[in-house]
C-alpha cells in the first residue's frame, strides 16, 4: 500500500484545500493528513489559528479524499513520518524551497530514501488560497 502524507494548518478550508487533497490522493492508496497544532501554528505564524486543532482535524478527517487525519506532535515534525512510513510526501506549491530540501535530508537521516517529495499544483490561487479569504471576509489581524 502506498501510504501520501500531507501536512498543514488547514484552518480555513476552501475549494484550494480540496484540490490539493484531490491531487495528493492520486499519488498512493491512502492519504494521511498530518494537521498542525495550534501551538506550532502560533509559533510559525505568529497567531492562534481561527479553528482549534481538534476542530481542524475532526473537519479533515470528514473530507472525501483523505483517509486519515492526525494531530502532528508539538516539537518533531517527523513523528508521524517515522511511524507511516509514506511512500510519498506532498507539498503545497507555495511551501518554501528550503523546506523541501530539509526534509529531504531528514529522510534520508531516518531510513525513508526512497519516499518522494511531490510539489503539487495551485488551484486559482489568485482566489483559493487562505490569506486572500480570511482579507477577504476580515479575518486577518
């Protein structure tokens, strides 16, 4: 079985976040969705998601395409990494390119060289995409 793993916030879900879902499903068997904390959440973008983790994963776990969805830990992202063991790794098309390399070396350190890193398309970003919603609808800070 071939395992994709997913990881993100997904605070505002939109019609962005469904393709990627969508997308990420056509690489394996079974898609895993590896649902930040509210505390990384805080620490990374400088302010409490709008959604609590439980209700983020609980929303998640209840979208066609994903398989399973899972709180990540509060200090190592690869937890859920080493204990899936994914054949394949997605990411957002506007996650940073450094962050690919990082996690690349990290696999690579844990056993995992064979899991493949996949950057997955954008859905009209110009109107899918969580930071021009929440201006969009005032809730940005």
């Amino acid at each position: 079985m071939r395992i994709v793993m997913a990881f993100g916030t997904f605070d505002f879900i939109h019609l962005g976040h469904l393709s990627f879902f969508q997308q990420a499903k056509t690489f394996g068997d079974k898609l895993i969705v590896v649902v930040a904390r509210d505390s990384n959440v805080k620490r990374i973008k400088g302010k409490k998601p709008f959604f609590s983790q439980a209700e983020r994963v609980k929303l998640v776990n209840n979208l066609k395409p994903v398989d399973l969805a899972v709180l990540g830990d509060d200090k190592n992202f690869f937890t859920a990494v080493q204990k899936y063991e994914p054949s394949v790794i997605v990411l957002g098309y506007d996650q940073k390119v450094l962050f690919e390399n990082y996690i690349r070396r990290k696999l690579d350190e844990i056993g995992l060289k064979k899991t493949r890193i996949v950057r997955l398309k954008p859905f009209k970003h110009s109107k899918h995409k969580s930071k021009r919603l929440k201006k969009f609808y005032n809730l940005h800070k």
